[in-house]
C-alpha cells in the first residue's frame, strides 16, 4: 500500500519489557509511503522500559524502568538518554529514583522543565527538575494520595497511579485504585506544585490513561476495570473535570474478560481510540460537539494484547503493540471515517509496551 501526498516518515520509539541484560529500548524507523516499520538500533541496559517520554526539544528519551526495586533500594527509576543530532543515537545520561514500586508512566510539561512519573504499586508520583542537559535531577515532589479506594478488592487493594499526564496549566493523575482523577497545578517548574481537587468516578471503573480533546474542552478517560470510556468536560479553565457520560468499549456480544489499556485521538479530535486486551480489538468512536461517543469500528489489533498504541501525527496510520504476540502491527487509516483498514505491515519485537513517535521528515 502506498500512501500519496505529505505523508509522516520518521522516528519511533518503543519500549519493552525485558531484563536489564536484554535490549527493552528500540529506535525504528517508520516510512510513511509504505507503511513499513524498521529497527535502526536497539537499546539495553535499562530493565523493564515499560513508559517513554520525549523532551519537548526532542533531544532527550526518558524511560522508566518498572521494578520493585532500583539501586538497592526500593522503588523503580527513570533513567534519561540523549538522542545524537545527528545520528540518532542513544547515550545514556543517568536515572533517578521514583520513590515508589513499579513506576509505569512518565510525562514532561510542555516547557521541558519537570518531569512526571506515576509508581503503580507505590501509590505515589514524584516530580523531578529537568537539567539543561536533559538529565533528571532528584525528585522534589514525592506524592502518597490518599482517597477511598473502589470496591474491587482484587484490584483496588490500595491506590494504584496509572498515568500522569500535563494539559495546559494542570496535571492530572488517574488513579485505578480509587476511581479518582486528582489534578494538580504545575507553576512551571519542579518546585512549583499544588493540589487542586479531585474527579471521583463511577464505582469499579479502574481509571488508566486520559486522552485531551485538541479543541472541544474535554477529555475521555479510559476505564480498565470495567471496559468503559468516560467523557470529562474540562471546567474552570482545566481546574475541574466533570463526567460527562460513560459507554462501553466492547461490542454488545462479547462476554469475555477483558481490560481497556490505552487511549488516543487522531490529529482533529474527531476520532477516540482505545485499545481493548481480551477482545484483542482496536475500538473507533466518533466524537460529538458535546463530548458524546458512538462506536464506529472494533478492529483486530494484528496480534495478543494490546498494551499500548499511537497514531502517526498526520493520522494516516496506527501502530498497535501487542505485548504477548511479541509484534507491533501496523495499520493504514481510512481518511474519512478514521476507521481501521487493512494491517500493512508487522515488526517482532519481544514484549512492546510503549509506542512514541519522534522526528520526521515534515
């Protein structure tokens, strides 16, 4: 299949899970005429690099390494590597400690000052001062939540973070533990950060990623407990989120188990994504002026579980990491309804976890 007109090639970064002695960082090459999706260098050294995240300058990869325990003592870390300007290339610059168990998601505010990870097992985030350099200097936030957890006592035991995610002046925290979206006011460094209030969810929902509408306010949060996608209208200028109403991202007859992952919308915020493990599906949803979703597609995702997905920026394709198939499968776009058409091309990769797109030719 070949693509006409401006189409994205460039750099993608994927991360694995995999032990230190292994390669869990691979930068590839993606070509936006065809589809094909290749490995230029693989990385090691870092264990189990299930989150990246990209500096805004896009001179430096972050990673965080979900372990119980990091540099004997206990917590994960996150780890930042430059990327060569003119090759490429992944040095490793150093790591921090997280301060909790098992971080899983690593974000940076928009003007490469801080650094936001979220410890699964913790129950903490932690911020951490970016240097000039890109390297992560110690935390200067570490954040234990308390709130009531969900009635899901087989999950919900304790506060698990998910995801950790800036828009505009806020930060905002999806907890699947207790149901509850904290925001946080970020003041434009590491040592500026304040809480601001809470989104409680319906009972059971699991809340993991959160995906934010390009232009409408508001945001969709994909619920992994019960396989729902809520939309949140973004009130006070981003200071409050509101439910807004909540649909199912299953077909009606599936009655298998089943846990919602990750969570995008294309370029124009016409279309949500949410991947689907245990349907194994890709579900498409389009996006109404007032927040509203009505499913549109539910696609085989090419593989088995689909951890984590992302579109090309000029929304022609969407690549889905199928973390116990061991592929990334890729997938040509329709440019009208947004739907999944045929899968075009498949890269092995051992345990791909996270999809992060970097420079390209535009």
């Amino acid at each position: 299949m070949t693509i006409s007109g401006a189409a994205y090639s460039g750099t993608v970064y994927i991360g694995s899970y995999g032990p230190a002695d292994q390669a869990t960082i691979h930068v590839c090459s993606f070509d936006g005429a065809t589809g094909e999706l290749t490995v230029k260098e693989s990385y090691g050294g870092i264990e189990e690099a299930s989150f990246l995240a990209l500096h805004p300058n896009g001179g430096t990869l972050y990673a965080v390494s979900e372990t119980e325990s990091a540099h004997g003592v206990p917590g994960g870390s996150a780890a930042a590597l430059s990327i060569g300007a003119d090759d490429g290339k992944l040095t490793f610059l150093g790591d921090a400690l997280t301060h909790g168990e098992h971080p899983c998601y690593i974000s940076t505010d928009a003007a490469g000052t801080t650094a936001f990870v979220s410890n699964y097992s913790g129950g903490t985030i932690a911020l951490f001062p970016i240097a000039q350099d890109g390297s992560l200097g110690e935390a200067t936030f570490v954040i234990q939540e308390e709130e009531e957890l969900g009635p899901r006592a087989d999950r919900q035991e304790k506060p698990h973070p998910h995801s950790i995610q800036p828009f505009g002046s806020y930060v905002y925290m999806a907890d699947l533990g207790t149901d509850t979206i904290f925001i946080f006011k970020h003041g434009g460094d590491a040592s500026a950060f304040a809480y601001v209030g809470t989104c409680r969810l319906h009972p059971g929902a699991g809340p993991r990623h959160i995906a934010f509408h390009p232009e409408l306010p508001y945001a969709y949060v994909a619920n992994e407990l019960d396989s729902t996608v809520t939309a949140l209208r973004l009130e006070d200028g981003g200071a409050k989120l509101v439910p807004a109403g909540t649909v199912s991202t299953l077909p009606a007859s599936w009655e298998g188990a089943n846990y919602p992952a990750d969570i995008h919308l294309s370029p124009s915020g016409e279309r949500l994504y949410v991947s689907n493990r245990g349907h194994n599906s890709i579900a498409v949803f389009e996006t109404a002026e007032d927040g509203g979703l009505t499913a549109v597609q539910h696609h085989d995702c090419g593989g088995d579980w689909p951890r984590n997905f992302a579109l090309t920026p000029d929304g022609n394709y969407l690549l889905a990491g199928n973390q116990n198939s061991g592929n990334v499968a890729v997938f040509a776009l329709d440019p009208e309804s947004g739907k999944l058409l045929k899968q075009v091309s498949s890269l092995a990769l051992p345990s791909p976890v996270c999809i992060l797109f970097g420079g390209s030719n535009l």
